[in-house]
C-alpha cells in the first residue's frame, strides 16, 4: 500500500527547441557548485541535420538561460550519443558517451580539457558508459552497459577496480545504466534490464536489492536511473512504467509520481511570440481519455501531456527538490519534498 509523503509539484523546465531555450531529447542533468543545472541534450536519430543541436544547456532551476556547451561530432570536446553527466569536486564536468566509449572532461564554463576511454571488454575499457557518480574521493564510477559491471576510475580514467558480471544473481548485471552514491558511500545501480535496484558497498560488495519485472508498487520495467536522499529513500526513474517511484530503505514504497507539468515560461515566451501556435495549442486537447490496458502506460504518457513520457534521469538538492528528465517531453519536471 502507497503511502503519500509530501510532494508537489513545482514547475516545468524547457520544451522541444533546437537551440537557446529549450531541450530536445534530455537524458540527463546535474548540478555545478553554485547549483546551476547542465542538461544533456541527446538529439536522435543520429541525421546529419540533427548532429549540431546535440549540446550541453546550462540554467538556474528559475528558468534563466545561460548558454550552451559542445555540439554533436566525433572530434575532441564533441558528443554522439552521450549518456551522462557528473561534477567532481572541482567543479569539472565529466561526460559519458557511450556510442564512443569514452568521458570527455570541460570547464564548469564549457571549456574542453581532456578526454579518456577506449572501447572494449578489459578492466579499464568500455562498452557503452550509461551512468556516472563520483564518490567522496573523487574517483567516478561507472555504469559500463554491455559489459555488465561498475567500473572505477580516478579522475584521470586510470583503472581503479570493477565489479559485476553478466547475469541476475546478486551482485551481477544485465545492462545497468544509472548509479548513484549515498552518504555512506554505498552505490546503488538501477539495474536495467534485470528490473531491480542493487545496493552494494563501496568495493562492489552486495548489501541489497529491491523489485521485479512489472507494472505493480515496486515493481519496474526497466529503471533508468536513482537517486537516494540523506534518510536513505530511493527515487527510482521506472523507465517503461512511465513513473518515479520513491521508496524508503526497506523497498516500502513511499509516493509514485506519473507528471504534473504545465507549460514552462520558456514554452510561454514562445508562443507569445508565435501567436498562431499558441491559439493551436489553447484548442487542442492536451489531456484526452485513453482507455489503453495498464501496461501500454507508454501510450496514455505519448497522448496526456502533463504526463511523464521516457523520464531518463532523477536528481536531488540540498533544498528538497526531485529533478525529473523528461525526456520525450523535451523538459524537467521539478518537484518539492515539504
């Protein structure tokens, strides 16, 4: 049985813009130091017209722009199909690409540095980054995908260690993608394919894991990502159920969001100045009835807009805010822990 905690609603940032301000396709987001927000834009399919607007978008969670960082390309300091990112404690930004195997390092101001990783099977190589986290000593660990395991690396990419194998037995993986460090220092992995969140120490050692395959509380259907507060909850992006389930540290689960957005300012300031698009949209039908069984959720989320559609990522701040990536809305939804 759901018991409802304390969250609502806050706001809407972004909608689908090539450029300035807007997303198109967002996995993922994190914060700097000063708490500005850097939004991975992913951009797909992979068309020749849509490889520029693959970018970095920087802004403050009030919706104000601040600029862009790299483009889509093959060359140093650009992107193919990056997955996601994460700061260290000097403010640099680390991003994954799991299509060219590697991290690539910027300035917090957008300013390539440098960039490690070689595709392949052997400790230290890689084969689709999905996730990354820095723990406390700086070192990032890894989410690496079709190898099955967690690898950890300095903030040089020498090899520290890994841990995981192909599998579904505790301790082992199928596909991971999105990791996430407590303040204990334990990881937890959303287990992707296996439909279950793993805790394990920081040596890669199995404490816990919570879930099966499904659409019931508790259940998911390949999560994405995780988030763990100070109390020990787990905010669980549920991929193909089309939710954000938040769980205490014993798998109860807590609340489940499914989406509340309205429109963001930046979606606002468009249509004010596009008065033809703004009149469509006020005679459309933005939340129809969908009667669809329970597990096409993904159809009701692709017809109800205010729905999540494909959320990719989960984030939290000190000031009690869930960022959700909504990604095939082309948003974050924000929400508040009272």
């Amino acid at each position: 049985m759901t018991t409802k905690t304390a969250f609502s609603y806050s706001h809407t940032i972004g909608f689908l813009s090539n450029r300035y301000k807007g997303f198109q396709n967002p996995v993922d987001v994190a914060m700097n130091s000063q708490g500005l927000l850097y939004v991975i834009n992913r951009v797909g399919p992979e068309l020749t017209v849509r490889i520029p607007y693959k970018r970095i978008t920087i802004c403050t969670v009030d919706e104000e722009y601040l600029g862009e960082i790299s483009t889509g390309g093959m060359n140093d300091g650009q992107m193919w199909w990056p997955s996601a990112l994460a700061f260290d404690s000097d403010d640099k930004l680390y991003v994954a690409d799991e299509a060219l195997n590697r991290i690539s390092i910027f300035t917090k101001d957008g300013e390539f540095l440098s960039q490690w990783g070689t595709p392949g099977f052997r400790p230290g190589q890689l084969d689709r980054p999905s996730g990354i986290a820095f723990d406390s000593s700086d070192n990032l660990l890894v989410t690496d995908s079709l190898n099955h395991r967690v690898q950890k690396f300095n903030r040089n990419g020498s090899f520290i260690g890994a841990w995981g194998e192909m599998g579904d037995g505790p301790g082992q993986f199928n596909m991971p993608w999105g990791i996430t460090i407590d303040k204990s220092g334990d990881v937890y992995v959303a287990d992707w394919r296996n439909d279950r969140i793993q805790k394990l120490d920081s040596n890669g050692k199995f404490i816990a894991q919570w879930g099966s395959s499904g659409e019931g509380e508790g259940q998911f259907n390949r999560p994405a990502a995780v988030a763990v507060d100070d109390d020990g909850n787990m905010y669980v992006a549920d991929w193909g159920n089309e939710r954000v389930q938040i769980l205490d540290r014993q798998g109860q689960v807590l609340d489940i969001l499914r989406g509340d957005s309205v429109d963001s300012t930046w979606a606002d300031d468009y249509f004010q100045a596009n008065p033809n698009e703004g009149a469509a949209r006020l005679a459309a039908d933005l939340e129809p009835v969908i009667d669809v069984p329970q597990e096409l959720l993904r159809e009701t989320s692709a017809n109800v807009e205010k729905l999540f559609w494909g959320p990719t990522a989960v984030k939290l701040d000190d000031q009690g805010r869930v960022y959700i990536v909504d990604s095939c809305r082309h948003r974050l939804q924000i929400y508040r822990k009272s």
